[in-house]
C-alpha cells in the first residue's frame, strides 16, 4: 500500500510540472498579451497533479467499476442446440491492433469469446473443440503478464488474456482429448 501511494505522489508531481511546462509554452510561444503569473502556473500546475493522480483514480475505479461489472451480466453468447456453459470469465481477445474486451465462454462444444458494446470490433468469436490443435499460455512481458494462445487446423492463432490462464489451458486441453 505505501508504493502506491509513493507511486501515487509521484506521479501527482510529474504530472503538475508537465501540465505547468505546458500552460507556460503555450503562454509564452501564443505570443499573449498577458503571461499567467508564476503563483497561477504553480497552483494550477498543483491542482492539476492532485486530480490526475489521486481524484481520478478513486473517481474512475468506483463508477466504472459499477458500469463494467452492469456490461458484465449483460454480455451472453449465442448457444446450439444442447450447448451448456461450463465456465465464464471476463477477458480480452486481440485482434490486430484492438484488445477487444468481452467474456470468455467454456461450454460443452466450445470456446466462446463475446465482445462488450464499448469495443471497434464487437461480436462472437467460436473455436470448436475439434479445430483446435494446440494451446499454450505465453508469457508477454516481464512483469508476469501471460496470454492464452489458442492454434487451430485452419492456420489461426487467437491470444487471449484471462485471469487465471493456466487453468483455462487446463480445462481447455481436457475438453479437447475428450472429442
């Protein structure tokens, strides 16, 4: 908790000083009749840090929170015929540049990623248990961060990030020598 806030203040720090560098050039190169004095820079520059860095996160954290949790329970994908979901959890597909936010669906028959509303790309994304021909979970970075990589016949790869990734390869993999 105390590197956070220690990160926390710092960054209120950095973040003061930039939006005063900046208020300043655009002051000083927009050729103003009348510079903003330097008590008005620092105090903006001040009020600024400490709402981007302390009020914003706790602002953001409980409203979105409600407003994403809400888009949660709303996100169901279209099922066949006898198909059951097993397991769902919250994740994000990459497709090219986009890290598409939705659920991630484990049924009976399938793998399904659905998209939420707030995406560019939004829709289903179906892997049939008997097109997949190998799965792994990769690490991305160093800090820990691991994708799910899904490979099927069909030549595609689908990287996904979940919580938990190595379960789901688990409980995927089981599903897969089962067919």
């Amino acid at each position: 908790m105390r590197a956070d806030w220690k990160y926390r203040l710092v960054l209120a720090f950095q973040m003061g000083v930039l939006y005063t560098l900046a208020i300043w050039a655009m002051d000083y190169f927009s050729e103003a009749q009348e510079m903003d004095s330097l008590q008005s820079l620092l105090f903006r520059g001040l009020f600024f840090g400490i709402t981007f860095s302390l009020v914003f996160p706790y602002l953001f954290n409980g409203l979105a929170g409600k407003v994403f949790a809400k888009m949660g329970t709303n996100i169901h994908p279209v099922l066949e015929v006898m198909e059951k979901i097993e397991k769902e959890a919250p994740a994000t597909l990459f497709k090219r540049l986009e890290g598409v936010g939705g659920k991630l669906f484990l049924t009976n028959k399938r793998v399904i990623f659905k998209s939420h509303q707030l995406n560019i790309q939004r829709g289903q994304t179906d892997i049939d248990f008997t097109s997949i021909i190998g799965i792994e979970k990769r690490m991305v970075n160093k800090w820990g961060n691991a994708r799910l990589v899904i490979r099927t016949k069909a030549g595609k790869e689908y990287q996904l990030v979940v919580y938990e990734p190595e379960l789901w390869k688990k409980e995927i993999y089981e599903r897969i020598t089962l067919q």
